[in-house]
C-alpha cells in the first residue's frame, strides 16, 4: 500500500480546486491536487459567456453595487439560496475579479466613446466615459438588473483557468493527473483522505491529509444529453453519499441550459443572448416578448428553458431527425461582433453543424447543464457531518444558488468560492494536527481493491455501459424541465432496479491497468446512487422552485417547502437514500420571499415573511436617514469573510463622487 501524505488535499483541478490549493500553498502548506485529467483541459475551460462581479464600469452597469448583484442572486435562486453565502460572494467577487487580473486575465476592456450594442432586438448607441477607458467591460446576461457579467470575448472560463493553473505551476503545486479517488478515508467523524486509482497502472494509492477538498464539478453526465464534460459524473458526490454519513444538499435542483446546440449538445453561451440574440420558433417569429414582455431572451435561464419548451410542446419546434428545436439568431449582430466576441460559438458551429452563425440561425433546445446541488457545506465549505471533508464549486451546495443559477454565477463562484474558502481550509489546516491509524487506511484501500477484485475475477454478467446509458434515459425522460409524481415515481423504480442489476456488473476485458471497461463499472454505481438521489429528492419536493418545475404542483410552496433538502445514504445495501430538511430561517434573511418577477405571483407565503418585512422596516426607520448601504445592510444580516477579503470594494461612481466631494 502507497500512502502519501500532506496538508491540504484537493480532488478535482479545475479553477475550485486549484484556487483552493493556491490558497493553502500560499500559507506554506503541503498541497496535493488530484485530477482525473491534465489540469488545463478541466471543465472550467467550457466556460464562455462570463463571470459576474458589480464592477460598475459601463455605463449600462453604472449604480451596480454588491445590493444588486446579491439581491438578483436570492431572487435568480428563487429564495433557496443561503442569503449569508450569497453576501459573501457578491462581496468578494470584484477583488476576485482584479486578483485575476493580476495573474494575467485578459479582460475585455472598455473603450471610451461611442458604441455600438443590440437591445430588444434594436441597435442602440451608448456613450462609455472617458474614465472608464481600459477598465474592465461587462455584458448583459439574463436575471440581472444590471451589465455585470466580465468577459474575454467568449473564451472566459479558458483564459481563467490557464491563467490560474500558470499561478499553480509558478508556486509547485503538484498536480497528480490521471487519478481517480474511489472512496474516502474517515473514521464516522473525521476525513482523513481518500483512496486512489491510478487510471494508466491500475495502482492504489491512500492519499492521507489534514484537510480534504472535493472539487469534482457537476453530474451532469446522469443525463443523457448534457452540455457537461464527459469527466463531470457527480463521482466527487457519490464520494460524500457513499461515507453514509456526509449529507447532500438539494440534488433534485438541476438546471437546464436553454441554447445548447442539436443535436450534439454542445453550450452556446448565454453571451449571446446577453449580446443581444434573439430566440425564434419554426415561423421566425420572436416568442419570448409573449411569455416574458419584460425580460424577454433575457429571463432568468429556467424560466427561458420552460418556455421554450412550452412553446415546442404547441407545435411551434422545428422538424429534425433529432426532434423539435428552436431558432438562435445571432446575425442581427453582425460579423465583426460575432467573430470577436463570440468567435468559440462561431467555430462550434461551423465544426459541429457546418453553419456561419454571422448569417445563419443556430437550431438550439434546452439540454443538462448545471447542477445547483452538492456536497452540504457551511459557509466556511466544511462538511458538518464530516470534520475535514471541504468542498467547492459545482461539486458542493454551499449554497448560493439555491433552486436555479444565474448565468455568470457559476465561473464566478468557482474562483470566488475557492478564494473564500481556501483560506478557510488553510486555517484548519494550520489550527489541527493529523493523528491517525494506519489501520484504518488499510481498511478502506482493502475495501476499494476487493471491489476490483470481484469486477475483474468475478463472473458478472451486467454490462457497466448498458447499465449507465438505461440510467442517462430515464433521466431525461422522467426527471428534465418539467416533472410530475408519476413520472417521478416511475424514475426511482427504474433507477433502483438498474441499482439491483449493478450487483451483478461483470467485465469483458480483465486488464487491471489501462481498462476504460473497468473505469466505467466503478463509477456506473456511484452514478445511480447520485441518480436515484435526485430522482428522490424530486418525487419528495411537492411544489415547484426555480429549476425544479412540478406540473402537478405549479406553486412555489414558501409555507411548506422553504427548506433545504439533505440525503444521506447510511445503509451501504438500501436502494434509496435517506432524506431529511434543513429549515430556511425567514426571520434571518436581508430579503424575504418575494415575486420573483416571472409569469404570476402565485406563491404559497411564509407565515413569517410579513412579521420580517416589518421587522426590517423598523430596523431602517431606527437607523435614520443618514446610514449608508453598509450601515444597513449590517444592521439587517451580518455576515462574515476572511479578514483579509473584509475591505470595501471601490467602484468608478464612487470615486468620481468622492473627487467631486473634494
């Protein structure tokens, strides 16, 4: 048995993963980063569109502040989300921002001046200051109420993370790639590391640290069409599930993209939209001012994804091979923008559908696309069931996204959440000692190898590829945009069937090495547990929030169901997980459950909302009319970050405000 040891552990080496390592190195910590693949090639590169930070320095962002972008992310989360996390990020995300831009982002900078935008459909001129000139430009992007969203053209997430990796490899971090964590080392109540496989030699290997990290992405790929990398299988989850103590949070909140290209289901950023695209149906007619008269292409991405798909289930879907689709047109904003501003949407489509999307609409339907659920964390990214046991990004519910996401929110948190916590994580590191029994590793390395052992000797018939393409559809058809009790019902009982079956998994090839077949049977498992889990979570959730849209329960339930959903799964043998709620405490929140601004106000209240409603009224009639932003928000929901991410963020409004003053 290999055992290495270190400080601070990260699985997963995308930006999460590597922010969080940065962080610990920085403060001399042994850091160790595990990754299924080279680190450059990570999911976070299929990021285009964005990363939202309330910059404020375009004039369509102008008066953008931490407020706003907090107040359309508890709103985009349709009041799921932790309103403590959601402060933290919209704190931070502008010195996220700017520290990017120290290691070599190349942000798309504003030029002073006239020029040139689409909105609702029309070209507009808008005059950008002349001190606003070289500062980092933003786009629209659907569900806010201002232009936030930072960019590099359409490559965002690819310039973060080459430049984030380069800062990795500038400080020694080692990156163990082609590595595949099966399980994880804890004794009930403490995380100790992980167990290993390397995917080249077939070598195990315990991996024993202070702190472990998961940053493992999304599940996407439960799915059979996602716009997720292949990589993204929710193992990192099945990791937390399968400890039986970890606990999930909300894995029934799913997002579907509305723009992901057929039939493929390759991403087209929501930048074109932000862009100012426009969505068409099968007569060329712009449907969403029907549905949407305010916020139109520019809704918040749920809300777009049901509608269009409302309108296809009318008969308004364009005819193919591969079912019905709609229309995005991106020629209204001509070829110089679209071969500079959305130059990797221009090449998908012309080496995906050989189409000039400068000239010709792209046949787009809503396709898998994020996962707002996670590995339960607290506001410091710590697992509570778990000491040790931290997690990031996608593959964690932290939880600022609540039942949906905004656009730009996701890159943001990566780099954000990892900056945030990672210095949480290098504090525990630094405040604890690492004491463990060697036997216990033992234990579960012993554990990991008899399951290959019984894979590869054994006289298994179950087919790993079968197994998990059956599972990929029934999620698509039970468990997509719109869901209903019986076709819920009909999921769990399917997926725990094929759980059944996976018993028996055997293999064709019986290398112990370099076996893809061997790979795909030790994760199809852990993937239908976390399937099953959402399917659960679903049937269970009788009201409809954000992504998780129940027809035969169309209200959001605020009385009933605003809470968190945790799942656990302490008998190894069951075939379903173990379901519990974590109460959202409206008495605690800045913003109370409101109108969402969407279609009708039909939410079930809170019983509390109105007596919070007062209860801030009075708060800010006693704090007089001289407090500013700061004073009341920290009169209404204190919260805390790292001492040194506490500083004000300074905008150009501001600034210019403060020399006039003077």
């Amino acid at each position: 048995m290999k055992l290495i040891y270190t400080d601070s552990l990260v699985i997963g080496a995308g930006l999460a993963g590597l922010r969080v390592a940065i962080a610990s190195k920085e403060r001399g910590l042994d850091t160790v980063v595990l990754s299924l693949i080279p680190a450059k090639r990570s999911h976070s590169a299929a990021a285009q569109g964005g990363m939202q930070a309330s910059l404020g320095n375009t004039v369509k962002g102008m008066g953008d502040d931490e407020d706003v972008h907090f107040q359309d992310t508890v709103k985009g989360s349709d009041w799921g989300c932790d309103q403590d996390v959601a402060r933290m990020f919209a704190h931070c995300a502008p010195k996220a921002v700017r520290e990017l831009t120290n290691w070599g982002v190349p942000w798309t900078r504003i030029t002073a001046g006239p020029r040139q935008v689409v909105v609702n459909a029309e070209k507009v001129t808008i005059e950008e200051a002349e001190a606003a000139h070289g500062l980092i430009n933003a786009r629209d992007f659907g569900g806010t109420k201002k232009w936030r969203t930072c960019y590099t053209a359409d490559g965002t997430g690819h310039s973060l993370l080459y430049a984030v990796d380069n800062k990795a490899i500038s400080l020694d971090i080692p990156v163990h790639e082609r590595m595949e964590a099966l399980s994880l080392i804890h004794d009930g109540e403490r995380c100790h590391g992980v167990v290993a496989r390397c995917l080249v030699t077939g070598e195990l290997r315990a991996y024993v640290a202070k702190s472990t990290t998961i940053a493992t992405g999304g599940y996407g790929r439960i799915y059979e069409v996602s716009t997720n990398a292949i990589i993204c299988e929710g193992i990192g989850q099945a990791l937390a599930l399968e400890t039986g103590v970890a606990k999930l949070g909300n894995m029934e909140a799913v997002q579907f993209h509305p723009t992901a290209i057929v039939p493929v289901g390759i991403l087209t950023t929501e930048g074109c939209r932000g862009d100012g695209g426009l969505l068409r149906d099968k007569d060329g007619h712009r449907f969403m001012p029907d549905y949407e008269p305010e916020k139109k292409e520019l809704a918040s991405r749920d809300v777009v994804s049901r509608r269009m798909t409302e309108h296809m289930r009318k008969g308004k879907g364009v005819d193919s091979p591969y079912g019905p689709h709609l229309w995005l047109d991106i020629t209204l904003l001509g070829r110089k923008h679209v071969e500079t501003n959305l130059r990797e949407v221009k090449e998908i489509c012309e080496n995906f559908l050989g189409i000039d999307p400068a000239k010709d609409w792209i046949p787009v339907r809503p396709t898998q696309h994020y996962s707002m659920g996670g590995i339960r964390t607290d506001a410091t990214g710590q697992n509570p069931q778990l000491k040790g046991l931290f997690s990031v990004g996608e593959a964690a519910c932290w939880d600022m996204h609540g039942f949906n996401r905004l656009g730009g929110n996701s890159l943001a948190e990566t780099v954000v959440g990892g900056m945030i916590i990672g210095k949480y994580v290098a504090d525990f590191c630094e405040q604890t000692t690492l004491e463990i029994d060697t036997s216990l590793v033992e234990k579960f390395v012993g554990k990991v190898q008899s399951e290959i052992d019984e894979l590869v000797d054994g006289e298994g018939t179950e087919s790993p590829f079968e197994l998990k393409q059956q599972m990929q559809r029934i999620m698509m058809d039970y468990v997509g945009i719109f869901r209903n009790g019986p076709e819920l019902d009909k999921a769990v009982n399917e997926l725990q069937a094929l759980l059944k079956r996976a018993s028996a998994l055997g293999l064709k090839c019986k290398k112990r090495h370099a076996n893809p077949e061997l790979v795909e049977a030790l994760r199809v498992k852990r993937m239908l547990k976390v399937a099953i889990t959402v399917a659960v979570g679903a049937a269970a959730r009788t009201e409809s929030r954000g992504a998780h849209a129940r027809e035969d329960f169309p209200q959001r339930n605020d009385k009933d169901w605003l809470n968190r959903t945790l799942a656990s799964w302490p008998d190894a043998d069951a075939l379903a997980p173990k379901l519990d709620y974590e109460q959202l405490d409206v008495m605690k929140m800045e913003l109370p459950p409101g109108y969402r601004g969407y279609g009708i106000d039909n939410a079930i209240a809170h019983p509390d909302t109105d007596k919070r409603e007062q209860e801030i009224s009075d708060i800010l009639s006693q704090l007089g009319e001289d407090a500013d932003r700061h004073e009341k928000q920290n009169a209404l929901m204190p919260f805390e970050v790292p001492e040194s991410l506490k500083p004000k963020n300074e905008r150009l409004s501001e600034m210019q405000a403060t020399t006039e003053a003077k």
